[in-house]
C-alpha cells in the first residue's frame, strides 16, 4: 500500500477546546492547511488546531464512514477514543 493509497479519519484539538473530524488522503498537508486557516470555518475560527487523534484506512469511503461514526459520538466518547480507551462505537 502507497501512501497516495491511504485515507484517513482525524481528530483536531481546536484552541477554545473543541473538536473537529474530518477525513484525508494526506493527513500531514491536511493539518498544515488547517493551521493555515484554509481547512474550513469552523478549523479557521479556532486557531491553532493539534492533531490528537487518527485512523487509517484503505478508501475514502471507509474513512468518511468513520467520520461520520465519530461524529455521532459525545464528547465524552470522543475523549475516550483519543484516550485510547475504547474503539468508540456505541455498544
């Protein structure tokens, strides 16, 4: 597997501790965009963004499915994701 053949979901720590998920094929030039304050209005109002959290994936269509997954979690969920403490799915 290349690198071009990857795709990715994140999660971004914003500046007034909140955060964001969306989903790439070059999670490195992704972030500097973000950080750039051309990664979309939400990210650009909430300068700097860190990266805390990712997950690979072999297609755009895993990868935005995921997203979407973790978008339907609570924040407490999502901190325990990022934490490392479960997968984040809803059992």
């Amino acid at each position: 597997m290349t690198k071009a053949q990857k795709c990715y979901t994140y999660i971004l720590h914003c500046a007034d501790n909140t955060y964001y998920t969306g989903w790439t094929n070059d999670l490195e030039h992704r972030l500097a965009v973000h950080n750039a304050g051309r990664g979309g209005k939400y990210t650009a109002a909430r300068l700097p963004v860190e990266l805390v959290y990712y997950e690979e994936f072999v297609t755009k269509r895993e990868a935005m499915s995921r997203e979407w997954h973790i978008k339907q979690l609570s924040r407490s969920e999502k901190l325990k994701l990022i934490a490392g403490e479960n997968d984040g799915s809803r059992n």
